[in-house]
C-alpha cells in the first residue's frame, strides 16, 4: 500500500497544528460557531444530534494493521469503544468531545490517516472496488489510479469551494463493486478491442433526492489520459454548476439542465486543452505509485485442510459458500468478514474486534485490509490452508456471520439515532429484519439479495439502488417508511421504483417478509435471484404482495 512522502507527511501535521489552533479559539470564544463550522467541516468534524462526529479517511478502503489498530486506540481513549464503517469506506467517530479532536488527528497522522476532505464542497474520498487487487475478475488493480486521483485532489486550490460534494468511485473490473454509476464520477475499466486497458466515464451519477444513474461522456478512455480527464470533467463543472440552490447544485442536474451531449462536447473541449499541459509528469507519479501497489508474495502451499473443514463442519460450509469470493490466484480466497451480525447494527466493529482483524491480516492476510462501500471488512489474500484458522478466530471475536450477499447483510445509515438530517430511524429496522428472517431461517433459502435503508432523503444508505430499498421519513411527527423495488448497484445500474403508500414503523418488517414471500412464489427455479424475478415478472406482484388487491391495505 501506498506511504507517505515527507511532503505528505508535513502536509498533515501541519493540518493537525491549524485546526489545533482553531479549535483553542473556538473553545476560549475567539471564534463562534457559525465561525469555526467550515473550519470543522473542511477537517472532517461533524455536529450531530448528540454529539460531535469525526469522519475518517480510509482512501479507496485500504488499510494496513497498524492503521487498523489505532483506529481501535481512539475508539478505546476518545470514543465508546466502537467505530462505524460507512458506505464512502471511511470511518466515523460518535462521541468525541471537542477538546480531544485535536490529539485524535494526531494519532491518525501517527499511522498516516487524516480526516481532509471527508466534508465540505471539494472531491471526497476516492473509493474503489473492495476487492482490488485481489479478484479474479479484475483487469488491473484501480488503486493506484485512486491514489493518483487523491494525491490531485488533495487541497487542490481550483476544486476546494465546488458548487457541491463531488465524488469519484473506480473499479478495474468490468462487474461493477464499486457503484460506480451511483457517483459523480464513475469508472469502470474494460479493454478495447486491441485489449488495451481504459476507463468507461460515467459523469452525472448520485442519490439523494433526485436520484440519477450516471452517464457515459467517454466508452474508452485510455488510462494514460486519466488525470487531465478527470480534471476537466471538475473544471466544467465548476463553471456550469448552480451555486444559487445547494438542492440543484451536484453535477447530476448540471447534466440534467445542459444534456449529455454538450456537457461531452464541454469536457472534451477542455480535455483538449489540459492534456499538453501534463507533459507527462501524471505518469511519471503513476509508475512511482504503482511500484506501491506491487502484489504480495503469495504462498505455494497445500490447501488440504480447507477442503476438509468445508466437507466435514455445516457452519464452515455454510461461511464459506457465502463469505468467501474468488480470487486472482487459485491458492487463494478472497474473505468478507461481515460487519453485519444478527441484531448488530450495521457497520460498527468494536475496539477488539479492530485488534483482531489486524492480527489476522498479520498474521493471515499479507498485512492487508479493507473496507467494502457495504460496510463489511475485507481479508484480501488468505491461502486457502489458512481459511479454517481464520473462521474459528472470527467466530470466537463475534465476526463469523455467515450472511455476505443475504438479506441480514443490510447497508443503513446512522438515522435519527445519530445523525441531525435524519428524519427516521434506520438500524432499529435493519436490526429486525435481519432478527426476523433468522427466526424464520429463511436467509439461504432466499438466496443473494440487497437490502438498503436510509432514514432520509439524502440516501446515505443507497436505498434507491436496493434490490429493496427503505427510505424512513417524517409524515406530520411520524415515521413513514417507504419501499422502493428493483434498484441494482453493479454494471447493470437502475434505480429503485417506489411502490406505493409508505409503512408506519412497525409495519415495516411485515412488509419485506410479504415481499420475500412472494418472490419465493414467483421464483422460476431456486437459481433465480429476487432482482431477477422482480425484473422478469414486473413489480404488480410485488405490489399485490405489499398492499393487496386494493393496492393500498396495510398502507400508513
């Protein structure tokens, strides 16, 4: 993985030094809050419902065990013990007291970690395919493209104050686990037809209250013009981009308002200016940055024992069926560690279970993790031989869910537990459902599906790309919820359709176990998945299953 050059290392320390100086001004009264707001923004400091929130940069997910367990050390000395993983694979803090964010940047900067730009409107984090580097599928490895994009990125001076958040999201394989068309900047890489690697650029992509699939302005862009492309898309943008109304303000309605055509005319345009003003120095840093990313030294060993424990113990079986994935090297397996055990709330890992990821990748994984866009954990390289002695310490540390890809391995958002935008709640519902459909032993049966839930119309909990998404709203006081069908992430993108009349609260669960059952009655053969069935048999069924013949019993 990628280090720090003196540069960056001066960079953020002397980041840690400014914002620990605005922070003694804001406590003794120098500054006020309406002051000191950007100032907190711009280092990734949050105020929330109860409490400050700190959101932490983990660039394109990847993290090393140093890194991993001090994140465990802040959560133990300045939080509650725990930290959440979220869908921009960063990390947040519930509970740090002002006068302590300070020396928790500190500790970051200690292990190469900040929290520049995980707010404000300028480029967020670059995110990436969790399984970078490691999948079978894969091209090329898209990290170091993410890190060429965030080196760029960084305090660039032109893209600080943008009309809106930006954000880009990079795949190197042509199957799409990055939701890269849910993005204002979205690349996917493919080969041409002389089989030389390039990016698909999708611009215009994002959720939120107008949700939108991003569009195609380039089928093939070679990797050598990725920089100065980028770079004009940003710079259309943010001379196009409304700054009158921050509701209209992202890419997505600057596309909108000036149609995909000219939007491409416009960044061509400008990508015919910029590209000689690179003279190739993007590259010249790309191959240095590559040279970081070299693949680990894999092991030539007997696999013997994972087949054995695979034939022989159901509960190794039956994690191994969901949570493993298929990777570059037929030695090895790709290991999902999921975040998401039943009653759990999504996403949050306590301090020990921290320190025992990073033991394992030690000790298992070639010193590698990361962090999916799912808000589970990743072991990237793991030979197979070691897969039983890894399972056995996730089980002892609470993280052996066997539930990657089924209907309890639900994404959701902080809600109104945490966060002063939300208007619902969202982990008490995803809690239930994953309780529910384990009572009713149901999750295999069902087989893969996505289930998304947001507790407000900012959809930070991707709802509107859930095969079922949830979006939990306030209607005069109270909780509503309503239900969305067919929405798909990967290289297939759609957004979710809205059903009908939203749920009360309580409602809710009955109403994905309607849904679920009726797609068990409508199903061709167990092979076909829900968003298969929902595509194939349209959503009337589905809306049957929900409301009845009347279209709208049980209806809040």
């Amino acid at each position: 993985m990628y280090s720090y050059s003196d540069f960056d290392e001066s960079f953020v320390r002397s980041r840690v030094a400014q914002f620990t100086d605005q922070v003694e001004r804001r406590l003794d009264g120098s500054l006020t809050e309406e002051e000191f707001r950007p100032l907190r923004l711009m280092n990734g400091l949050y105020l929330q419902l109860h409490a400050y929130m700190l959101r932490v940069a983990i660039p394109y997910g990847t993290l090393s065990p140093d890194q991993m367990r001090q994140l465990a050390m802040i959560a133990d000395r300045w939080d509650k013990g725990y930290g959440h993983f979220t869908t921009r694979q960063n990390i947040q803090f519930n509970w740090p007291v002002l006068p302590d964010v300070p020396a928790i940047l500190g500790a970051l900067a200690d292990v190469e970690m900040h929290a520049i730009q995980t707010s404000g409107n300028c480029v967020r984090n670059v995110t990436a395919d969790h399984f970078a580097g490691a999948a079978a599928d894969e091209i090329e490895d898209p990290r170091p493209y993410a890190e060429l994009l965030r080196q760029w990125s960084t305090d660039h001076p032109e893209f600080q104050f943008l009309p809106r958040k930006f954000k880009i999201a990079i795949t190197g394989s042509p199957n799409d686990r990055a939701v890269t068309r849910a993005h204002d900047i979205g690349l996917r890489m493919h080969r041409n037809a002389a089989g030389e690697p390039g990016f698909e650029v999708m611009v215009g992509g994002g959720l939120g209250r107008t949700p939108m699939i991003g569009r195609t302005t380039r089928e093939f862009l070679p990797v050598d013009d990725l920089l100065p492309y980028v770079e004009a898309v940003l710079s259309v943008y943010n001379t196009l981009g409304r700054r009158d109304n921050k509701y209209k303000a992202r890419i997505k309605i600057t596309v909108h308002e000036t149609g995909v055509e000219e939007i491409t005319r416009m960044i061509e345009a400008r990508f015919a200016e910029l590209r000689p003003l690179f003279g190739g120095h993007d590259q010249r840093l790309l191959d240095d940055i590559r040279a970081a990313f070299a693949p680990p030294a894999f092991r030539n060993a007997e696999i013997g024992a994972h087949d054995a424990f695979y034939k022989a113990d159901p509960a190794y079986r039956a994690w191994a069926v969901t949570n493993l994935a298929a990777h570059r090297s037929d030695q090895y397996a790709i290991v999902t560690v999921s975040i998401k055990a039943h009653g759990q709330t999504p996403g949050d890992a306590t301090s020990d279970q921290m320190r025992v990821l990073a033991d394992l990748a030690e000790a298992y994984g070639h010193g590698d993790l990361r962090i999916s866009h799912e808000q589970n954990v990743i072991l990237p390289h793991v030979h197979k031989s070691d897969l039983p002695s890894v399972h056995a310490a996730l089980v002892q540390a609470g993280l052996g869910t066997a539930n990657v890809g089924l209907i309890s391995d639900i994404i959701a958002c902080p809600g109104m537990d945490y966060c002063a935008l939300a208007t619902a709640r969202s982990i008490p519902v995803a809690q239930e459902i994953a309780l529910r459909f384990r009572e009713l032993d149901l999750e295999h049966e069902v087989g893969p599906i996505k289930i998304k839930i947001s507790g407000c119309i900012n959809a930070c909990g991707h709802h509107h790309v859930g095969h079922i998404g949830i979006l939990g709203l306030d209607r005069a006081g109270v909780e509503n919820y309503q239900i969305t069908l067919g929405g798909d992430h990967t290289e297939t993108a759609a957004i979710g359709e809205k059903m009908g009349p939203g749920f009360a609260y309580d409602q809710v669960v009955p109403a994905i176990e309607r849904l679920v059952q009726a797609y068990l009655t409508l199903r061709l053969e167990p092979g076909e998945t829900f968003l298969e069935s929902v595509r194939r048999a349209g959503l009337g069924p589905f809306k049957q299953a929900l409301y009845g013949s009347e279209g709208t019993q049980d209806a809040a």
